[in-house]
C-alpha cells in the first residue's frame, strides 16, 4: 500500500471519527502533528509506535491499546507494521 487510507466515517461540527488503514508508512522525517483539535485513537489491528516529542516519549501500541492526544502535543507516528494492516480509529474532538 503506497499510500495510508483515511475514512471519515462521521463528522459534525465539533466530532469527526475516522478510520485510518496503514502499512508501513510513518511520518517524515522532522515532521510532527500539531493538531487543533483532541484526539482519541484506539488501534483494531496491528502494531504501531507514538513518539511525542516532549520527552521524547515513546509509545508502542498493540491491538486493543488507546490513547488521548490533547491539541497541540507534538507527535508523529514512527512506525506501522509492514507485515499486516494497522487500522487506526481516531476520534477528534
């Protein structure tokens, strides 16, 4: 998969939920989400791993494990498994 899939399955004004299907992908180099928004995310399948850059906190998530990211915590996604489907639900609120 080239590219990560994200669905937006609901939104109003102040929630969107989305469904984020990755393989592999990570986010460039220096790069680190700074979001307006909460988000909660909780992962269906597969691995990934958080980092946030205070601290340089790392987070290694497994099926089943979730996590709030207020808005404007600085993080980016430093892995998805290569071997199967990650598959993210994220609620931004």
């Amino acid at each position: 998969m080239p590219r990560e899939l994200i669905e937006i399955l609901q939104e109003n004004n102040t929630v969107r939920i989305e469904r984020i299907v990755s393989r592999g992908q990570n986010s460039p180099k220096e790069f680190w989400y700074d979001q307006d928004e909460n988000e909660w995310v909780i992962l269906l399948k597969g691995s990934a791993v958080l980092l946030f850059k205070d601290k340089n906190k790392i987070v290694k998530m497994k099926v089943g494990d979730y996590i709030k990211i207020p808005a404007h915590k600085k993080h980016r996604v430093e892995e998805t498994s290569k071997i199967e489907d990650t598959i993210w639900l994220c609620v931004f609120y």
